[in-house]
C-alpha cells in the first residue's frame, strides 16, 4: 500500500483548529460521528473529490484518484474536524508503520491541547 500524507490536507486540518472549528471529543467517539457513506457520497456529489480530499490525511496512490478508497485517515466530520478521529488516524497510522501520517495526527492533537476547550 503506497499510503502517503497529504500536505494539503494536514494544512487544512492546522487551519480548522486554528480556525476552532474543531470538536474536543472523547478518544472512542468517532465511531458514533463519522460520516456515514451517504454523508460521504453526499458530499462528493455536492462539493467534489477535491474538497471530499480535503478531509483526509493520507492518500493511497494504489487506489484511483476519484474513488473513496484512495483517500485514507479522514479526520473530520465534513463540518468540523474530531478530536477522536485524529487519534484514530494516529493510532492506525501508527500500526500500518505510516509515520509520517502518525506524526502528522500527533502534531494535530498537540495543536488541539494548546487550545482552550
């Protein structure tokens, strides 16, 4: 799996929570706030692959560019990014060994603590 960081998106992300536009959740919750896969075909329908990329850290270039699988570690809920997504992402992150895309969580959440919430 050629999994890769995106710089775009992680900089996208560093600007929502520059931005507060971020959910302090708890480290288990994203399993009830993750986007549904109609939330997700929604929202490439109505805003495009580039703004659905948006919403990913990682990018899988052994999937197609346009397809759901080629995106990977979404942090966020389209709306706003999760404290417990981007634990999630630093965790598998850290299992599949895609460091740089663990290093990259771990910056975020250290953002996230720096914030008054």
């Amino acid at each position: 799996m050629a999994v890769q960081l995106s710089k775009k998106s992680f900089d996208f992300a560093k600007k929502l929570i520059d931005d507060g536009e971020f959910v302090y959740d708890q480290r288990d919750d994203w399993s009830e706030h993750q986007p549904t896969a109609e939330d997700e075909n929604e929202f490439i329908r109505r805003h495009g692959w580039d703004e659905y990329a948006n919403w990913h850290l990682g990018k899988d270039d052994e999937h197609p560019e346009q397809t759901k699988g080629h995106f990977k570690f979404p942090y966020g809920d389209f709306r706003k990014l999760h404290r417990c997504a981007v634990i999630s992402a630093e965790s598998r992150a850290g299992q599949y060994k895609y460091l740089n895309i663990e290093e990259a969580a771990k910056r975020l959440l250290a953002m996230l603590e720096q914030v008054p919430h």
